[in-house]
C-alpha cells in the first residue's frame, strides 16, 4: 500500500471516529418537531475537510537545539456545528529528545509546512436543526416542541394550522402579568 493511500485509509478512519464520537454525544437526546418529525440533531451527507501537511523545523522540545520532522494529519467538518480532530505522526528529532505531540502544535503554530495535500471525504455528519417551545396557550401554559420552519408557519401562515395560534400574543399576556 503506497503512503498516499494509506494517510487517506487513516484520515477515513479519523472522519468515522468523529462523527460516531459526535453522534454519541448527540443523536439520541435529540428533540423532534411535534408537527413534521425533524430531528433537532441529525446525520445528513456532509463534506469532510481532510489534510495532511509535512513539516521540518527547530525543535520544541525542551533545552532541544536538533530539527523536528513530523506529519499532521486533521479532518474538520461542519459550518455551523463543526468539529475536528488532528494527529501528528512520524514524529524524529534530529537530537533524539523525546519531543512529545503535544509541544508540535507550537510548531504548527509557529510555521509553514513543507508539503501539504488536501481531500474532501463526502459522508455522514452531524446537522442542526433550531427546536424551540411554541406556546400554544399561556394560561394555563401549555406548549410544544417546533422546529424553526414550522414556527415561522404558525407565526405567518394563517392557512398552517390555526388551532395552534395561543389565545393572546406574548407581549399582551406579559402585560397583563
């Protein structure tokens, strides 16, 4: 296997690991939309932002005069709701000090790589959904959970189901507190 193939074989594996991670931590707490289902948190196919940047440089290890070599791997996706992981590999000093990754990200910081190379994945990620609370009565407060799309509907549609348009508007009920 070429190394080629093998860094994107591992940045696949670093793009599954984060969004199963993402999922996990999100999907099965979502909210729905009592009105059209829509998940507050759902996987939907998304583009994967995939590198992998070569760098040489003087080392960040401590008391450390040698030259460092090392490979950075990262993987981000998402606008909105974005996350990302990053690994360093192949990691030489020239002094042999025992450099550990996480003084690399100094290096990083600090310069430019020597080589670089990009993909773009396409799967499955982790999207958001606004689901908020719509009052349908304020006394006694009776609500439900609606989506940013059905809301707008409830609020400017007056065809999309009028029976969920609270008795009074807010600012009237506040007042009258």
């Amino acid at each position: 296997m070429s190394q080629n193939s093998a860094l994107k074989k591992e940045l696949v594996e670093m793009a599954t690991d984060l969004r199963d991670m993402l999922n996990d931590l999100y999907i099965e707490d979502s909210l729905e939309c009592e009105l059209c289902g829509a998940a507050e948190y759902e996987i939907q196919p998304s583009e994967y932002r995939c590198s992998v940047a070569e760098y040489e440089t003087g080392c960040v290890g401590h008391r450390c005069d040698g030259e460092v070599r090392f490979t950075k791997l990262s993987v981000s996706v998402g606008d909105y709701f974005s996350a990302a992981d990053q690994e360093f590999r192949n990691v030489s000093c020239s002094e042999e000090c025992g450099v550990t990754p996480e003084r690399l990200v100094e290096a990083v910081d600090g310069g430019e790589p020597i080589a670089a190379r990009e993909w773009t994945l396409t799967m499955g990620a982790l999207v958001t959904n606004a689901i908020c609370k719509h009052h349908t009565r304020y006394e006694p407060e009776q609500t439900m959970f609606v989506c940013d799309s059905c809301h707008v509907k409830i609020h400017h549609d007056d065809s999309f189901r009028p029976d969920l348009q609270p008795e009074m508007m807010r600012k009237d009920w506040e007042k009258a507190q």
